[in-house]
C-alpha cells in the first residue's frame, strides 16, 4: 500500500480551510489571464478600415463587402466561429488599436449568425469613375502620418481638406475637363493616370 506524499497531504488539509483552488465559475465570472487571447474586438474610432486584419488572416475569419448603393460604405466581419485567434490582426493592425483581442471567452451559442461581428465605415468614391478609392478614415489617417508630404497626393490633401471643410464640393469633372485644376479632386489610380497624360499633352 503507497502512503501520501507530504505535499499531497499539505494541499488537501489547505483545501479543507480555505476551500477549493479552482475559481467560482459560473456562480462568479472568470476572469482569465491578461495575456488571455479572446475574441478580437473591432473599435469604431481606431479603425480605419484598411483590410490588412482580412489580408493577414490565416483562417479568413475577416471579410469585408462594400456597397455603393446610397451612401458609399465598407462592411468588416468578423467571424468568431472560425476564429483561432491567432492575434495576427491585432499584430498587423496599421493603427494598433483598430481591431485587438479582448478577454472574451464565453463564445458557446446555438445560432452561427452571432458568432459574426461586424463594422462600417464610409467609403470614398473616384470624382470620375465612381470606383472604391478607400475608406474616409483611413485617407485622413495616411494624411495625417505622412504630414506634408501629403500634398504632393491630391487625393490625399483633398480628403484631408474635405474633413476640414475647406474645399469646394462643386467640381468639373475631371473626364470632361481635363485641366490642371481639375486635378485637384478625389481620383483613383487608373484616372490620375489619365488626367495627367492629357494635361501634359496639352
């Protein structure tokens, strides 16, 4: 017959005082560790909507859908059930603090369509073409990074100047006008391209 280890003994009379070591779950709520990875959890004010979170996904837990109908918007879901929270959003996040890994475990529900999180931001459209050219925010926050030198982009120091106020939403258009001034307004790669080859030819 093998006796108990002292250590073993130590533990169960420490249990028989001050009660079991495992925690009081689910009469208290458990509070993991704060190096805990739980679900990522996107932020309205810190995301900008830049995709590097769906791009750097190794599972495709993050998608995103953008409609031009109405108001120009882009929707980022997050899928929670397919989810291995690696952390790779957060780690890859341009703004650091656009989507980040919470301390939520408790993700057990009986209907999928809740494991999906989702978020919206305003797109801008090319002047011209009406193509997706970014999100608002994450314009303004490139504009912001790279301080003057913002001004050499057009499109840039437009956008930034738009959320300011200070510029003059009633524009030509640039396909029709393809002056030096009507450069100076909201394009896509491909119609920049355009604007400027017709405006040094003439």
């Amino acid at each position: 017959m093998k006796y108990p280890k002292l250590r073993e003994l130590m533990f169960a009379i420490k249990a028989l005082f001050k009660g079991p070591y495992t925690s009081k779950f689910p009469k208290v709520p458990h509070r993991p560790h704060q190096n805990f990875r739980g679900r990522p959890k996107f932020d309205q004010e810190n995301c900008v909507g830049c995709l590097a979170c769906e791009n750097v996904c190794p599972v495709g837990a993050i998608e995103h859908k953008d409609s031009l109908e109405g108001s120009p918007k882009r929707v980022i879901i997050h899928y929670s059930d397919t989810c291995i929270f690696c952390g790779q959003c957060q780690a890859y996040c341009i703004t650091q603090r656009g989507i980040r890994l919470s301390s939520e475990w408790e993700l057990s529900m009986f209907d999928r369509k809740e494991c999906a999180e989702s978020i919206e931001k305003e797109l801008v459209l090319c002047d011209c073409c009406g193509e997706v050219v970014a999100c608002k925010d994450h314009l303004i926050w490139i504009a912001k990074e790279i301080g003057e030198l913002a001004y050499s982009n057009p499109t840039l120091y437009m956008s930034r100047l738009n959320k300011l106020g200070l510029s003059d939403e009633d524009v030509k258009i640039a396909q029709e006008y393809s002056s030096r001034s009507d450069r100076m307004k909201v394009l896509c790669a491909r119609c920049r391209r355009k604007t400027t080859l017709t405006t040094e030819k003439k």
